[in-house]
C-alpha cells in the first residue's frame, strides 16, 4: 500500500480506511477510502510491517528505522504510542478535526494532550475517552498549568515508561472544633509557646505539640499554628496579634506567606495541617479530627508552590513514589499571586502512579 509524507500528514491511499481505521482505529477517513495518518501512527504500522515504506516529498522511500529517526516523528512519542497499543487500546493523536467523539473533541482542545486514548473495546468511533495523555521526557520541564484531569506519560533515559495521573480536587474534611478566646502565648525565635493553654487546643482540635507528653500543661505552636489562630481572634503573643508573620517572614522569606495561605485554607476546609517534613513535603493533613487520642493515619501529604510552577518529571516521579510508599496521596497546593494571608486562589493537584 502506497502511502506519503506530505507536511504533518501521512496520506495512505485506497483501502486505507477498511484495513487500518475500520479495523484498528488508525488514522482519519477522507475520501474514497482513503486515510489521513499522523506520523506516529505511520511510524508504528511501519514497526508491525503494515507498510512497507513511507515516500518523503523528496521521492525517498522511508522504512521504520529511516522514518523514525528523520524528523517527522518524535522517538518519545513514538515510545509512548506503541505502549498504549501494546496494552490494548485504540487512541488518536490529539489533531482538531480528526474525530466525530464530542468526548474526545473536548480532550484535543486541551494544548497539552498529546494523545487521546479510548476504553478497551472502543474506538475514535466511540463518544467515550478513557485518558488524555500527555508525552514529556524526563529531562523536560512540565509548567503547572499543563496538569490536571490527564495522564502525564514520562519517558526515561532507558526508554522506561512512567503513567502519572494528575487531577483537579477539592480538598474537605470534618475536623472543627470551639475553641476559647483570649489565650496568650509567648513568641520565641521560631515558634510560639502556650503556658496555660485550654485542653480543646491539642486534644480536639490538634494544635501544636506537647512540651512534655506526660504533663501537657505547655503547647509548643509552629509559626504558621499560632499565625493562623491569631488570625482567628483566639490567640494574642505579648497583648498583640501582628508580630507572628513578622517574625514567620523573618524566618522563611515570601515562602511562608505561600504556606500561611494553604495552612488557612486546610484549616478553613475542616483539614488539619501537621508538619510533613519527615516524609520531606509541607504539610500531612488529618480530614476528620475528633480526638488526638483515636487519630487515624493522615491521607495527603500537601507540597506547596506558587501558581505558574514548573515540575520537573524526576521530582514529580519521587514525591509520588514515596507518598505511596507511606499510603498517602501527593497533593500539590499551587497559590495565586496574592499569596497572603487571606488572600490569593489556591489550586489543588493530587499527582498518583497510574498503569493504564
């Protein structure tokens, strides 16, 4: 079967239509039976030995190795489409025009997706999309904006594949509790200390740590804890309620505006925000708070960004291995410009391994 390279497009001629899209969902009908391939699909019937060559403008008859390595098709790419076919399914380069599914027209207008992929058993004939998949290589960057409700595909060095799904959220919980009004505490270099604090403030409400387990009569606060309920009206330090961001900024620069935002946010959403510096992320939160006493495990571990963050694949790939390996779910809190407290957006993204 002849088929030609002519711009972006793999032009495959008569029955092209029955042989590969009405059998495998390959490519786009036109005319007379005709076919409209992307490169990648042209590349991989290559690889089966359903085509024999590809012909360039120039007259070169191109075979696999020749095609994939000009510069009509991308390896990373390539990689990613014979995995997914490997798996069992049917998906479409991501071309405006090149479908009939509502489903996936909505899928390609997203600049980010690279392919959209159909449910076993159905194809671009189909209005069902299973996953938009987005291709990077691990050396690449990946701006925030690019993620949420598709799969990125990350390509190794080793040709390795890596399936991340990453989603929008809302973040909520049931954790609340009345806490009294007018307790003092005293600001020390980093944190602030409560000498005579009500018992809700620990044991119900799960604020800051005992200085001595056994007694409990001191509650060491973190910067963010005691700015939060300052914020609240419930806490003063030295009869005031401003020095704690002071001293919080003196401490962490611009990025503890960032953290005071997501700490308040959680907070306000009925999440308890703890320290997650032991498994090396913001904060691990606690959705639904009664009792210090019958604490469950904490679900999320909560990195946070500004809004416009690039991640790289490799950190990506990290924080999502090891809050698995925790049985905890990566959630990145991504704050507005107005990162202040009480101001500026914050954008959930959970980020978790996939196998498609």
């Amino acid at each position: 079967m002849e088929a030609t390279l002519s711009g972006d497009v793999v032009r495959a001629g008569d029955q092209a239509r029955e042989r590969f899209y009405d059998s495998s969902g390959y490519g786009h009908p036109v005319d007379a039976g005709a076919l409209e391939l992307a490169p990648v699909e042209a590349a991989h019937l290559l690889y089966r030995g359903d085509l024999d060559a590809v012909e360039s403008s120039d007259g070169e008859a191109m075979d696999f190795r020749a095609f994939l390595a000009s510069a009509a098709v991308s390896e990373t790419a390539f990689l990613v489409y014979k995995d997914l076919r490997d798996r069992g399914f049917y998906l479409s380069p991501a071309r405006a025009g090149w479908t009939d599914s509502s489903a996936a027209r909505s899928a390609i207008d997203d600049p980010a997706v690279d392919f959209v992929v159909y449910p076993r058993g159905s194809g671009p004939w189909d209005d069902e999309v299973a996953y938009r998949v987005a291709v990077v290589s691990e050396r690449e960057g990946v701006p925030s904006a690019d993620l949420g409700d598709l799969v990125l595909a990350v390509v190794d060095e080793e040709s390795e594949l890596t399936y991340l799904e990453t989603e929008h959220r809302e973040i909520s919980g049931t954790s609340d509790a009345d806490l009294p009004e007018g307790v003092s505490g005293e600001l020390l270099s980093d944190r602030v200390l409560l000498w005579d604090p009500p018992e809700a403030l620990y044991e119900r409400a799960f604020y800051g740590q005992p200085l001595d387990d056994q007694r409990g009569d001191v509650i060491q606060l973190s910067l963010l804890e005691a700015a939060y309920l300052a914020r609240e009206g419930l806490l003063e330090v030295d009869g005031r309620t401003d020095p704690i961001v002071a001293r919080g900024r003196d401490v962490e620069g611009e990025r503890f505006d960032r953290r005071l935002r997501v700490y308040e946010s959680l907070r306000d959403r009925g999440v308890v925000p703890k320290t997650g510096y032991k498994f090396g992320a913001d904060f691990r939160t606690y959705a639904d708070v009664e009792s210090v006493e019958d604490l469950g495990h904490s679900e999320l571990l909560v990195r946070v960004f500004p809004a416009g963050h690039t991640f790289s694949p490799r950190d990506l790939a990290l924080d999502v291995r090891l809050a698995h390996g925790v049985r905890k779910t990566m959630v990145f809190a991504l704050v507005g410009d107005d990162g202040e407290a009480g101001g500026g957006d914050v954008e959930w993204l959970s980020v978790t391994r996939l196998t498609p």
